[in-house]
C-alpha cells in the first residue's frame, strides 16, 4: 500500500489533490457530551451563567469547521458551502448528541471538517459548563456519512 503522505525522502507532505475532479461532497459527523442530570437541566432552561450553551457551541462548531485547515496539519484549506450543526437533548443518557453536516463542491473531502465542527461544539458545551461540572465528557466522535469523490459513499451502519 503506498502511503500518500509520504514523500520521497520518506517525510509527510499534503497530498496533491489538483488532478482530482470537483464533485459536490457533503459529510455528516456525530458527538456527544454527557453530563449530570442538573447541568442538562440548566441547559435546557438557560440558567448557565456564560449564556445560551447550545448557540454558543452551534457558532463554534461552524467557526471550527472552517478554520479546520489552520489545525490540522495534512487538510487542504477549502471553501466550504454549508454548515449546518444540530443538538439532540439526551435525558434518559443525560447527554448532548452533537450533528455536524459539512458541504462543498471541490476536489477533496470535508469529513475533517464535519468531524472539527462536533469536536469543537463538544469542547464549548464543556466550557461553558465547566464551572458546574468538571466530570462532562466529550465522547463518541466519528464520521456517519460521507458522498462525492472518488471513493463515493460511506454510510456507517
């Protein structure tokens, strides 16, 4: 198997994406946070200090996904079409399901991007509950989706 991110004096390189086609490619990943019973309640009902929780984590989530490049080492900076991050509120798990959907039409994948934008989310639901509940965790993070390129689609089952 050749290692596409390996040079030839054996060092990594960002692979050359310019011979791919530009196809519209869309990638859905997934997240969660889970936390004591009382932080999800007074998340639900606004009463965390620092403010609107969810729609915090909704701007990071899509800030994050656009400056992916900037973090990731081996990502293409790209254009990205759409964002779109939505919350599921878990009570019986006591947790947080964070949906990333990523879009763009261009010569690379945006499943880094999806998977940046829940982790980022993630992360600001932890801050922005921190003060309440240290023991949150941001859990389960992974690719559900993803279609267009070379390699088509992939659908966790």
């Amino acid at each position: 198997m050749e290692l596409t991110h390996i040079n030839e004096q054996g060092r990594t390189k960002m692979v050359d994406v310019s011979e791919k086609k530009e196809t519209l490619r869309e990638a859905v990943a997934y997240g969660c946070v889970y936390m004591k019973k009382e932080t999800l309640q007074r998340i639900k009902e606004g009463d965390i200090k620092k403010g609107d929780v969810l729609s915090v984590a909704q701007v990071a989530g899509i800030m994050g996904s656009k400056k992916t490049s900037d973090i990731i080492p081996m990502c293409h900076p790209i254009m990205i079409s759409g964002c779109d991050i939505n919350f599921n509120i878990d009570c019986e798990k006591n947790r947080i399901e964070i949906i990333a959907t990523v879009k763009n039409t261009g010569q690379t994948g945006v499943e880094m991007e999806a998977l940046t934008a829940v982790a980022l989310a993630g992360l600001t639901i932890y801050d922005m509950c921190k003060a309440i509940d240290r023991e949150m965790i941001v859990s389960d993070i992974m690719l559900m989706k993803k279609t267009g390129g070379k390699s088509g689609i992939f659908e966790r089952e």
